[in-house]
C-alpha cells in the first residue's frame, strides 16, 4: 500500500504560481490540461488594515484562477468559499447565492461574497461553490498549515497572556480578565481531511 507521500509524487505534479498574477503567473502552458479546477487559495484575514491584500488575494486571485481554468479547458471549476458568506442573518440560510444586500461582519467575508459572484458569473464551464464552516486541522494528525482565522485569535489571546505576564508576572493568576462575549453563539468546526472527503465526493457525484 502506497504511502500518501509517494501517491503524491506518482501522481502529482506541482507548478509554482501567484493567484496575484494573470494567469496565476503561469505563462507556459504546453501539455497543461485539467477537467477539475480547484480553487482554494485564499487570505483568512478580516481586520479592515488588511483590506488591499484580502482583496487582491481572494477576489483578484479568483479571478486570475478562472482565466487560468479557462485556458486549460477546464470543465468544472470548484471554488472553496465559506460559509460565512452569510454574515449576519439567522435562521435557516439555504444553498443560494448570497443577496446582495446581506449585512457582512468584515473584509474576509466581502472579499468571499464578491469572490462568489465572479464564480457563478463565469460561463465559461461549469462551476461549484462550496461552502465549509470554520476549518480546523487534521482529524487524526491534528496537524495545520495556516494559522490566521481562528487559530490566529487563539494567537493573539495566548501573546496577550504573555505579554500581561511579562508587565506583572503572576497578575492573571490573581485577577480575571473579562471578556464580552455570546455564550449562546454556536461555532461548526470541520477538520481538513473531511472538508476534503467531502468536497471530492460531490465533485464525483455530480460530474456529467
């Protein structure tokens, strides 16, 4: 039984690219050729100082991946969005497009939103967005690549603790620190792997 590692190798081929650049900066594209495109590249910052890089990565990149896709052919595009693209509205939220007028909560999920449209836009061959809620690692490895979104709050929970224990040491453990939050609010984690599983499996499903 092959290893993940050497099926990778056997099977895969990695190109260097810029979803800044046209064409996501691949310029050759001799014996290049896809039936599904995959897109999930993206910046999981949301603070407003960060608004021209979120943007520049989520929505022009997106762009620059679909003109890519078209080059190579492509016959379904598979776009990874979020499902935050809801932002503020409650209740049940079907599988729609996103209205324009929704009340969004940060950059992150404009850039998603306007990313979105671009997607379902492009008929240039089929496409599919797909919607995961807050990703986390591995289920098993526990393992993770990227760590801005959630795991950035954590962060910057964890350096503020430093950062009060360097100033007073010992003060945390004498005092409490507040925090205003909703003890109601519901949080959907997905581990990598099943987000994966799950968005291959539609992909397979649903090919003409």
């Amino acid at each position: 039984v092959h290893t993940l590692r050497e099926a990778i190798v056997e099977r895969c081929r990695a190109i260097a690219g810029d979803v800044e650049q046209p064409h996501c900066g691949i310029s050759t594209l001799e014996n290049l050729h896809c039936d599904q495109f995959w897109h999930s590249a993206a910046s999981l910052r949301f603070e407003d100082r960060f608004a021209t890089e979120i943007i520049q990565t989520n929505v022009q990149g997106t762009a620059h991946a679909l003109d890519l896709a078209a080059r190579l052919g492509t016959k379904h595009f598979n776009y990874m969005s979020t499902a935050y693209v809801c932002g503020s509205r409650e209740g049940v939220i079907l599988e729609a497009p996103t209205a324009a007028d929704v009340s969004l909560n940060n950059q992150y999920e404009r850039s998603k939103v306007a990313a979105e449209l671009l997607v379902a836009k492009d008929d240039r061959f089929g496409r599919r967005i797909m919607r995961p809620s807050i990703v986390v690692g591995h289920s098993r490895t526990h393992e993770a690549t990227n760590f801005t979104g959630m795991y950035g709050f954590l962060r910057k929970l964890h350096a503020f603790k430093g950062m009060m224990e360097r100033t007073q040491a010992g003060l945390l453990s004498r005092k409490s620190i507040r925090l205003r939050l909703n003890t109601d609010a519901t949080l959907n984690f997905v581990p990598i792997d099943r987000v994966v599983a799950n968005a291959v499996t539609i992909a397979m499903r649903t090919c003409p």
